[in-house]
C-alpha cells in the first residue's frame, strides 16, 4: 500500500509526487480566458530539480477528475522528461510518495545539499576564470 505524504516543502532526484491541476484548451483569443475544462491528478518522478522554481519531471500516471464540456482533454506524454513550475505543484495540494528507505532520502537530501553551499558561488574551471579576465 502506497503512503502518501503533505508536501514536505522540498523535493529531491526519484522523488515520486501528485497533485491536481486544471486543464485548459488554448483560447483563440490572447487576451480572453476561459474557465478550466477540467481538473486531473497527476503523478510524477522528479528526475532533476533545476532551480528552487523549476523541475524535469517525468508523468507516471494521470487521471480526469472532473471534465465540465465531455470533450477529450489532452493528456501529459508518460515517459517523456517535461519541465514543472515549483508553483503549479504548490497550488493542487501536492503529496509526495513515503520512499521504502527514508533514511537513504535523507542521505540523498545531505548529498543535495552539501553540494550546494549558502552565500558561495559555484567553483568555476580555470578557463571559465581566464575567459572572463579584462584584459587591459
């Protein structure tokens, strides 16, 4: 039986999440908007956090909750690495997937984040340094 977790606040790499989204279909007119057609619930790996906005995420499962017009809603390519604002996952009440060893998430999470050192810039190679030299 799968346990599902509140959204933690942060997610790593194989990182499994749902959450639900409403679907639209593209207006004909830029500046006018429609109310959804839909609602779905969509599960998820994460496969790369890019930024503290944005993930590569690849679709495991969806479903139609809710459609209002009884037209085909288009569905999330499964497999296919797609990017996802922090922000979308934030707004349809997201879960994350209990990992069978939390304790290796929690090594995952040190790993992460010791890579990543608060008020440090990243190490650049010696050639980046020597490209961006002024020369006088």
């Amino acid at each position: 039986m799968a346990v599902w977790l509140p959204y933690p606040g942060l997610l790593i790499k194989r990182d499994v999440v749902r959450w639900t989204e409403p679907v639209w279909h593209p207006s004909p007119y830029k500046r006018k908007s429609y109310p959804a057609h839909g609602m779905r619930r969509v599960t998820a790996e994460v496969l790369a956090p890019l930024s503290d906005k944005r993930f590569l995420i690849s679709v495991i499962d969806e479903k139609i909750l809710v459609n209002r017009n009884g037209e085909t809603l288009q569905p999330y390519p499964r497999g296919v690495p797609i990017f996802k604002n922090r922000r979308t996952i934030v707004r349809g009440q997201p879960e994350r997937l209990l990992w069978r060893d939390e304790a290796a998430r929690a090594r995952a999470m040190t790993q992460h984040f010791a890579a990543v050192k608060p008020g440090k810039p990243p190490a650049r190679s010696a050639a980046f340094a020597a490209s961006q030299r002024i020369k006088r």
